[in-house]
C-alpha cells in the first residue's frame, strides 16, 4: 500500500496539481489586496463612501447582515474582473509573440536545400 501511495504521489499531474494549489493561493492573496486596497476605496470615494458591511436586519433575536453578503458578492465580480483582465492581457501578449513567431518563415534545413535543387534539377531535364 506504501509502494502504490509513493508511486501516485510521485506522478507528475500529482506534483503539479500541488503546485497550482499554493500558487493559486499565492494569487488569490494577492488579487484580494488588489481589489481590498486599490479598487475598493475608489469605488467607496465614487459612491460617497458608502460600505455594504453595515447594512442589516433584525428579525426577531437574529441579525442578518446581508450587507457583508452584498460585499462578498461585489468583491467576488471585482475579483473575477481583475483575474478576467489580466488573463486577457497575458493571451494578448502570448498572442502578439506567437503572431511574430508564425510570421518569420522557418528557414530551410540542408535536406530541404538539397531537395530543391535536385527538383529545381529535374525540371530543367528534357
């Protein structure tokens, strides 16, 4: 069992699973503060300074803050709209260099060459 368990552990999809899982992660951080500390207080100097976390409603003992669901809501579509752009960006990019990639022609191998010759070579053959 400690044999079969080392041997998928130690397949590759396993290993870079792993390592999109903490990169991710990684991201995730750093789109959070994105959003949290950059885009979020523009968006509260656009509306006045206005915060969702407040808003709730007391029904009976109970408090529902349905504000702090607005909120997570709202960070949730900025997010994706952060990571939705800078996905965008990085296929432009990856684009433009694969475009000038497939724009300049390969050149020729020896082989090549020598096959054109020899057909250029045959054609001229009465």
């Amino acid at each position: 069992m400690f044999k079969e368990f080392r041997e998928f552990i130690s397949r590759g999809n396993v290993i870079d699973l792993a390592v999109a899982v903490i990169i991710g992660a990684a991201f995730t951080a750093i789109v959070t503060s994105f959003v949290n500390d950059i885009i979020m207080p523009l968006i509260g100097v656009i509306l006045g300074g206005l915060d969702f976390t407040g808003l709730a409603v007391t029904v009976g003992g109970a408090s529902i803050t349905y504000g702090n669901f607005l909120q997570a809501v709202l960070n949730f579509i900025l997010i994706a709209l952060v990571v939705f752009l800078m996905v965008r960006s990085i296929n432009k990019i990856q684009g433009e260099q694969e475009a000038k990639e497939a724009a300049a022609p390969p050149t020729p191998s020896a082989e090549e060459i020598l096959l054109t010759e020899i057909r250029d070579l045959l054609k001229k053959r009465p």
